[in-house]
C-alpha cells in the first residue's frame, strides 16, 4: 500500500501516513468482536531492511526489502482466530477481523469507547538515525575495513567474508480494551568468519555482534574486537586436540554458553508449555529447581541488547522477570492468554516474528545473575574435566528437557588449569538435570553481544543470553576421544 502524506496524530503517529487512525482502529476491533471473543488486537507493522556480504575483496551479496501488513488476533477463552493482511485498506483490515472473530460464536462486543496511548518510548533503542536514512556508500566502508584488517592481521588467512545488515521496524498494537502502542524498533548485525591455511590443513571460525543500535554502534573497539576474535577462534583450531569423552565436570564460560540456558532451560519456563502439561516445570511453581545462590532472568530492559523490547507484541511492557530466585522456581514467561489461565500478569513476553504470526510467550534476553564464586576459583576446583568458550547449533527436547550442544573452541582442565584447546564437542545431557548440577557460578556476568535468533513453532524473534562462568558437576561430553580415566588416587572434581 502507498504511504500517504496525511500529518500525524498524537494518537496514531507513524501509521497516519498509511491512512490509519483511531478511528479505523476502532471501526476494525468492533468487526473483530462482531461474534463475541474476550479480547481482539490489531497488529500492524511496517518494516525496512537491508544486508550486504563482501567476499573475495568484493560485494558478491545485497538485499534491500519493505514489508507492511497487518495481523487481527480474536481470543475466546483459550483458542485463538488470527488472519493478516499485507493491504491497510478499511475493506481488507475489515475482512481479517471478521476472518479471526470466527473462533467466536456469541453476541456482538462493543470495540474500545475510549483511547490510552502508552508513551512513546527511546531509552532502551531508537533514539539514534534510523537505519532507512543511512546508505549503502556509508555501510560499504565498515565491510572493507574489516577485509583489509583481517587479511593484514595474518598471512595465513586465505578467505574472508563479511555481512552486514540492517533493520528498521515500526510496530503499532491497538487492543480491545483501549489501548495504543507505537514503536520503533532498530536493529543491526555484522559478522566476519574467515578461512585459514597452515601446511594443506584449512580451519574456519568467525564471530559477529548485534544489537539494536543505529550507525554508532559500530565504533573501531568494536570492529577491532570483531577481527581480533574472528581470527583467533579460527587460528586456536589448529593447536586443538580431541577432548576427552564420557561424564566429567564441566565449566562454561561467561557469555555465549548462555544458549544452554536459553535452549535446554528457558523454553521450559515458557508458560504456553507449562499451560499445556508438555514442560517438565509445570509443577515446579515454588519448588526448589537449583542451588540457593542460582537466579535466572527474562529481561526485556536490558539496553541496546537484541533481545531489548520497550512493549512486547501485545502491548505490554517488556519487563525484568526474575524466573528463578534463590534456586526456586518463581515465575513462567507469561503472555495475556497464559496470564489469564494462571490468575496472574503478563511478565511482557507476548512476541511474535512478523505482523502474519500471532504472539505467544517467547524469550528476550535470558541470563543467570552473578554468583558468589570467582571465575579462577571455579577452574581451580576442577582436577579433569574441559572448559566450553564458544557453543553452535544445539537440538532441545522443550518437554522433557534432553539437549545436545556442539561446542566449537574450548580447553582441557588438567590440575585445576586451562591447558590444550580442543574442538569439535558434543555436550549432552538433560537442562533440569544440568541446572541441578550447576554447583559453582561466578561473579563474571557477560551478556554475549552475538546475533543469536530463537525458533519456535515455526517462529524466529531475536534475543540475547548470558551468563557468569559456571561449573556443572557432571555432564555427557561427547565426540571422537577416548573415556576420560580418573588420575591415580583421585575420586574426581574437587
């Protein structure tokens, strides 16, 4: 649909340009509870990105796409109608509301008699230079530099490749019980991996950042840290060994080991699976889950993070949810309708990948609070056992709790030190269980600045995770080693 030139509202800002306003919003609501339903929304989203990959020294790679539409969510007790359209005329916004009011059959409810609108929010993302108005002679300088400064760092780095990309999304949410929400949402990534050669023999690794951030973000520490990263994972590949295999201690780094938090734990306190009876915490509520000194955070605050939200996708206010407290379970990650089968309030993780899906509770940027141990400490106490620094692609079983996780770089502990790095691991195990296990954790939170997005029922929505350093006390490591033998006279880890 065109853009109109029509002057913005206070109620409807951004959209009026589009021919929306309070009205039409009303108007479409009042179709959406036209066959009753406890709750109808409006989503509507329009979106710009942009990427770019260099290859070979040349831009081999680039994108640039606009999507706008809009998606009518109806509620009737538990089941929900949804029907999206890409066309922001009154007939066509009619049509998908009187689409999703057919999980309802009942009397006519009145739309929203009257308006709130929440405030319209910049201080966790977006008060910079929206990416739409930064062109592609200003973004091409940031793929080159890293180019020229990865090749140059080492002779042995044969092939380079950066992507970059870019986003700018304005959401609006209007809700049955009258209330708007505007915002607009940046967000930005680049990645740099690179392919080395010593003797024949070929290495790759990488490393990337993400964040909603505007052009700033990318400051020369950045950068700098980008190209120092992505070259010295993929050089360490070649001193590595094969890592002991069978159950051992095992302690993961601060940062990016917060994917097995987020995969084998996080979803779990998803409270549609809890709802539903399919997550092994759905019983848990108030019962003790890990040690005393063990807490686990949903935070949709933290600033500038890729899983920063200032409302959620059903227009609640993207929170801090403290999940576990003192080891105790205290909370799910809530959206309205779960909200409303516990008696409780939406924590502000309704989320959703686009205005053609309907929201259901989802991750933001899921961490576990600094703990009472230094990191030292913690690798000191393990006599054999290995360190995981970087994890890839895992596989979760959300009900039961059973994962894999591919560990990319890593160390062997041997006597309390870090000594050869190895590769290529496998980690196996159960989350509950693991989250039993975790039995020290240190006071060096990171949350890892990496483009990490989360799938699930066909959904991707970016989020962030980290954690301190932590020591699980036994876990499954697997690949191509031999069974770790305890040392003489040694019962295992201190």
């Amino acid at each position: 649909m065109t853009a109109t030139s029509a002057a913005p509202s206070h109620r409807v800002s951004y959209f009026q340009r589009f021919g929306l306003d309070e009205a039409l919003l009303r108007r479409v609501l009042s179709a959406a509870l036209s066959q009753g339903g406890d709750h109808a929304d409006v989503f509507v989203q329009h979106a710009s990105s942009t990427s770019l990959s260099l290859e070979d020294g040349e831009v081999n790679r680039a994108y640039a796409g606009v999507g706008v539409g809009a998606g009518v969510r109806v509620v009737h007790d538990d089941q929900t109608g949804y029907a999206y359209t890409e066309d922001l005329s009154e007939p066509a916004l009619l049509e998908a509301a009187r689409t999703a009011a057919t999980i309802a059959s009942g009397p006519a409810r009145p739309g929203p008699t009257a308006v709130r609108v929440a405030p319209l929010r910049t201080d966790l993302y977006g008060a910079g230079r929206p990416w739409n108005e930064v062109h592609t002679p200003e973004k091409l300088p940031l793929l080159e530099r890293l180019n020229a400064a990865a090749h140059a760092r080492d002779p042995r780095i044969q092939k380079v490749r950066v992507h970059f990309s870019d986003s700018d999304s304005h959401v609006l949410i209007a809700r049955s019980d009258g209330l708007f929400v505007e915002d607009h949402q940046p967000m930005t990534s680049l990645s740099l991996s690179c392919v080395a050669e010593v003797d024949g023999r070929r290495e790759s690794n990488g490393y990337n950042v993400a964040g909603r951030e505007d052009i700033g973000y990318y400051t020369p520490e950045r950068l700098e840290r980008v190209v120092h990263e992505a070259i010295a994972r993929t050089m360490i590949l070649f001193e590595a060994v094969e890592s002991p295999v069978g159950e051992m201690p095992v302690v993961l780094a601060a940062g990016s080991s917060g994917i097995l938090l987020h995969e084998a734990i996080g979803h779990g306190m998803e409270a549609d699976f809890n709802r539903k009876g399919t997550s092994i915490y759905a019983d848990r509520i108030g019962k003790s889950i890990a040690q005393p000194f063990v807490n686990i955070v949903d935070d949709g605050t933290v600033r500038g993070a890729r899983g920063a939200l200032h409302y959620d996708d059903e227009g609640n206010p993207a929170e801090r949810t403290l999940l576990v407290e003192g080891g105790v379970l205290a909370t799910y990650l809530h959206d309205t309708i779960s909200a409303r089968h516990y008696g409780v309030k939406p924590t502000g993780n309704g989320r959703r990948e686009s205005y053609a899906h309907a929201p259901m509770p989802r991750m933001r940027s899921t961490y576990m609070l600094p703990g009472p141990h230094d990191p030292q400490e913690i690798i000191a106490s393990v006599k054999r056992g290995i360190y995981c620094a970087n994890f890839a692609n895992g596989q979760v079983n959300i009900g039961a709790g059973d994962f894999t996780f591919y560990v990319k770089n890593g160390y062997l502990i041997e006597d309390g030190k870090l000594t050869r790095p190895i590769k290529d691991v496998n980690i196996i195990g159960n989350g509950p269980r693991v989250l039993e296990q975790v039995d020290m954790l240190g006071s060096d939170l990171v949350i890892d600045e990496g483009g990490w997005t989360c799938g699930k029922n066909g959904q991707g929505v970016a989020v962030s995770q980290g954690q301190p350093t932590c020591r699980v006390a036994s876990i499954t490591v697997g690949g191509r080693g031999a069974p770790l033998a305890p040392p003489s006279g040694a019962t295992g880890a201190r």
